[in-house]
C-alpha cells in the first residue's frame, strides 16, 4: 500500500540518525560510567570505551574492580549491538537502493534508443501487443503503473518505466519525440484519449495507434492524433464469426499479420530513392523469378491499390505490400535498400 511504503521510507530516512544517536549515547554513558566507577580521567576513561565497545581487546589501563568488570560486560553486549544496529542499517540501505541504481540503468538505455515504439499499458491485450513487437524484433518501450507488472517486466530485461502514461513527463522519459509510434492500449477509453493527444503534441510526426473500448470513442481518438483505432471486442467479434462464415479470409488475414503457424507471410516493403524509373515496375523488380514474391497491393499516398499490373509505374516512398517467405522478403528489402 502507499501509504505502508511511505511509513517504510520515513523510517528508513531516521535509521541512521537513529543510529548515530545509538552510538554517541554508548560513548557517552562509558566515558561517564568509567569515570564513576573506576575514578579514570575524560580521555582514558574514552580511551576504555572505545576499546572495549570496538572488541579489539587491548589491555585495560588499570587492573577493573568488580564494578568495573560488570560494566564492561554490558558495554560490550552494547557495542556488539551497535554492531548489529549498523549492518542491518547498511543492508537496508543497500537494498533499498537497487531499485534506483535499475532504475537508473533502465534509463540510460531508453535514452540511447530512437525510433522505437511506446507500448502504453501491459494489460491483458498489452501483453499480447509486446509479444508481437518482440517477435518482429522492433524496439520497444513499456510504459505501465502496476509495481509487479514492471517488476515482471524488469525481470525479463524488457526496457520500461513505472508511471502514468497519461503524464506528459513520463511519456518524455519513455523518449517519446524520438519514437516512431506509439500505442495507446491502457483500460479505459478516457485515458488514451489523453496519452494520443499528449504524444501528438509531443511527437507530431510518429504514427499512434490507439485502443477504443466503445465504438463511439474512435472519432474522438482520431481528432486527438490517433492514426488509427482499434476496437478489440468488436474486432475480435467479427473474427469469430468470419471463422465460421470465411475460413479462407481468416487465414489471408493471418497471413497478413505474419502469423507465426503460417509459413509466409504479407509485409509492407517501402521503395527507397534512386531505383531507375525502369525498374520501378513489378515486371521490373523481379518479385517472382528473382525473390520468389507475390505483389499484394501498392499503398501510395494513403490510397491502397489491390492486384497492381506488371507494367505499373511505381514511385519512391511507395509501400509495396509482398507475400512470401520471410527469408526471400527479407533478402528483396535488402536489395532495393
């Protein structure tokens, strides 16, 4: 509970006041009890006690009388609790710090990486999301609340940051004007209306996909940054049905999301500068004879063109939709690059 924490944090804070207090009173009540007791002077009666508090078993200055002997014995049980009180305070502290020192270290490495994706929530749907961006190996970052959820995270060497995705502040430490995307996937609709809308005024050029629990939010999503939105239950509602009504497309689809039980897959292959205009066609490109490719569909300038023709002239920046093998998509991406 938070407020347990903080009475833990407060405690921890006067530990070591505690401690000092601790000592000076065991150095102060021997100095006094030697000079009683045994008739020593300020400094050899200090002298006494800090060998005897410390155990290092020098020889006394004068033989002890019989009441100097007992109080030497319960002044050493104290100095072997002091002992005990300041390892346990160092160990606390010690503990205590590891979390920072992580947290530290976390940050460092999120503030060397750009152009990755920023996965706000790790929900039931977020985990999915982080699985899939894993396996397409993006870089990622996981922005969520829940204590054990990061700490689960931490221990799969999964960069992320404990906080409130909503927080404009979080959403910088997470390196939000360097990141390419970002999702906003947390529980409620209200709140990636406001992660959108922050990570746009933030990030005006990285594209946002924002998750909408009712329907109704998704043009409020879009009016705020969103690129595009989706609706889970609604989405996986259609899914079910078209299992049973259209086998054949769910499997297409699956083959679009490069689902890991297909064996091809469909993926979106951008046309770099300075491929010559004769060889910015199909026919040119070789996708079949060469890559052993499918062309799909063309996306050019947000319009998507099914079935494009062989002999279709094609422009940089165009995004060529191929199906195939991840080898052979790979190998055509590097040679176009």
């Amino acid at each position: 509970m938070p407020s347990e924490r903080h009475g833990r944090s407060v405690s921890a804070k006067k530990e070591p006041f505690l401690l000092a207090l601790w000592v000076m009173g065991v150095l102060t009540v021997g100095t006094l009890g030697y000079s009683l007791i045994e008739g020593y002077g300020v400094l050899d009666a200090l002298y006494m006690t800090v060998i005897t508090v410390s155990t290092v078993g020098f020889r006394e200055i004068h033989p002890l009388s019989p009441s100097g002997q007992i109080f030497t014995l319960v002044l050493i049980i104290a100095g072997v609790g002091s002992f005990f009180f300041a390892g346990g305070v160092f160990a606390r502290a010690l503990i205590a710090n590891l979390p920072k020192r992580e947290a530290r270290r976390m940050q460092n490495s999120i503030d060397s990486i750009s152009s990755h994706i920023i996965l706000c929530g790790y929900g039931r749907l977020g985990h999915i999301v982080r699985r899939e961006l894993a396996a397409s190996g993006c870089r990622y970052v996981v922005v969520e609340q829940d204590e054990e959820l990061v700490s689960a995270l931490l221990e799969k060497k999964v960069l992320c940051i404990q906080g409130d995705a909503t927080d404009e502040a979080t959403l910088r430490l997470a390196g939000v004007e360097r990141a390419r995307g970002v999702i906003a996937a947390v529980g409620t609709d209200a709140d990636n209306v406001f992660i959108t809308l922050s990570s746009r005024q933030l990030n005006p050029e990285c594209a946002i996909v924002a998750r909408a629990e009712d329907p109704r939010s998704e043009e409020k999503l879009k009016r705020v940054g969103a690129t595009s939105v989706v609706t889970p239950y609604r989405l996986g509602g259609r899914r079910l049905a078209q299992a049973f009504l259209r086998p054949g497309a769910v499997d297409l689809a699956d083959l679009a999301l490069g689902d890991v039980t297909h064996e091809v897959l469909i993926e979106e292959v951008v046309l770099p500068e300075g491929i010559p205009a004769d060889e910015r066609t199909l026919s040119g490109l070789n996708l079949g004879s060469r890559f052993g490719l499918i062309a799909v569909a063309v996306r050019s300038e947000g319009n998507l063109r099914f079935n494009p023709r062989a002999e279709e002239q094609l422009q940089a920046g165009d995004a060529l939709m191929v199906m195939g093998h991840r080898v052979d998509i790979d190998a055509f991406s590097a040679v176009i690059a």
